[in-house]
C-alpha cells in the first residue's frame, strides 16, 4: 500500500478507502453512551468549548448555519434558538447512528422546528454554493480522511464573508500537562469506555486520533491553503483544545 492510498486510522496505517468505514463502526458503536462519554471524559468542560464557539459564531436571527459531524445536536439546538423561526439550521453527520441519536434528542427537548438532519460526508457537502452564514464542526475534523478536500467543500458552501469554526483536540503548550494529558488519555479514558459504554477500543482509537490530528499552526495553514482568509485561533485549557476560524473573502 503505497502512502498516496494510506492514511491513519488512529496509529494504525490503512487504506484511504477504509478509513471511513472505520470510523463509522467507533460511531455506530459510541453513539448511545455518546453524550455521558463526553461528561465524563471531559468533566463537563467540553460545554464550555462549545458556549465558546457558539459565542464566537456571532450567528444572528434569520441566518442559515451548517453544523458537519453534528452529533447529538448539543450546537444545533443552540443556534436553532439564535437564528430564530425565519433562520436555518442544518444537523449534518457521515454516522447515521450519531445522527438519530442527535434527531430523538432534539425531538424530546421540543427544538426541532428550524432543524434539518442531513446525513452528509464533509467531504462531499451535498449543498449549493454560497448557502451558509456560519459553518462549525466540533471534534470531527480528525476523523475526516481527507482534511483539505473536507476544508475546500466547506468553503465552497459557505456564502461570502461566512465563517468556519473547527472545534478540535489540539496540542497541548505545556511539556508537564502534555504528558499528564497523554497518561489520562490512554490510561483512564479507554477503561471509562470500558465501564460505561462496554467499548475500551473505540475510546483508544480516539484517543490516537488526537494525537494525529494537526496541531494549531499546522491546521491554521491548511485553512487558509483551502481559501480562507483572516484565519486565527484560540487555545482552551492550556490548548488541549483548539478553536480555529476562517472567513470565506
């Protein structure tokens, strides 16, 4: 396998064409524990990195958001209340298991209205061009095979002076946290799956995916070699997460 067909899956070399796949089973497999997971894992800060995005988002009533790798909904309610009855707001997920999960949720907290639950790859966005304000994606753009072609097809539907928000596990700053990091990472997180959601290999797989993924520098370049202008970014707790943004000229 030459490495123009491989990419990683975790630290695992695999064939581009399986990747998705792959992380498709970890979706299936996670989705119902998916929410308590995050609580647990992250001591409920995660929704604090989120409030965060949300707040940067600058999303106004009647605007037309898409959030890729949407999950359970935790952004998509959030700007379903911001753009208001006139607004748009797209739930876009490649799982189909994550996405159901995110409809039944939103469905019993009565925030459906403005909501469309598409099941989409983020690298084939399935909509016109120029048809969003604001995309985000939230701890999804690791798990993409092709990150650049992910980046190009989002800005793409973006509408002109849109903007791109990546919520993503980053790279720590600190050598002492970056090492405490790693040893809760692989030693506790797995065994939490384990005990809570009956899955000790998908949560490891996470795990390495993080460590995969661009750091903050790195992932700033690649925005703006897709086309995005103004790019920056905003460490969080010590840059074990990472909020990027780019604007579509």
């Amino acid at each position: 396998m030459s490495d123009e067909d491989s990419t990683h899956f975790g630290y695992r070399s695999v064939d581009k064409d399986a990747k998705a796949g792959l992380v498709a089973e970890v979706f299936h497999s996670v989705a119902a524990r998916y929410d308590l997971m995050n609580d647990l894992m992250s001591g409920g800060v995660h929704r604090l990195w989120k409030r965060f995005t949300i707040e940067l988002s600058a999303v106004r009533p009647g605007q037309a958001v898409l959030d890729i790798a949407g999950g359970t909904g935790d952004l998509a309610a959030q700007f379903a209340g911001l753009v208001g009855p006139e607004g748009r707001v797209v739930l876009a997920d490649i799982n189909a298991s994550m996405l159901q999960v995110g409809r039944d949720k939103l469905l019993d907290t009565g925030r459906i209205a403005n909501i469309e639950f598409v099941q989409a790859d983020a690298q084939y966005l399935p909509f016109p061009n120029d048809s969003f304000d604001c995309i985000t994606i939230a701890f999804g753009l690791r798990n993409v095979t092709d990150k650049a072609l992910a980046l190009r097809s989002m800005l793409r539907v973006l509408k002109p002076g849109g903007r791109l928000l990546v919520l993503e596990f980053s790279k720590p700053r600190n050598e002492l946290l970056s090492r405490l990091y790693d040893a809760y990472s692989f030693n506790v997180i797995p065994r939490i799956g384990r005990v809570v959601a009956g899955d000790s290999d998908s949560y490891q797989y996470l795990a390495e995916s993080i460590r995969m993924h661009p750091d903050q520098d790195t992932l700033k370049e690649m925005m703006e070699d897709a086309g995005f202008v103004e790019c920056s970014y905003h460490d969080m707790t010590g840059g074990i997460v990472a909020l990027h943004k780019g604007i579509k000229a």
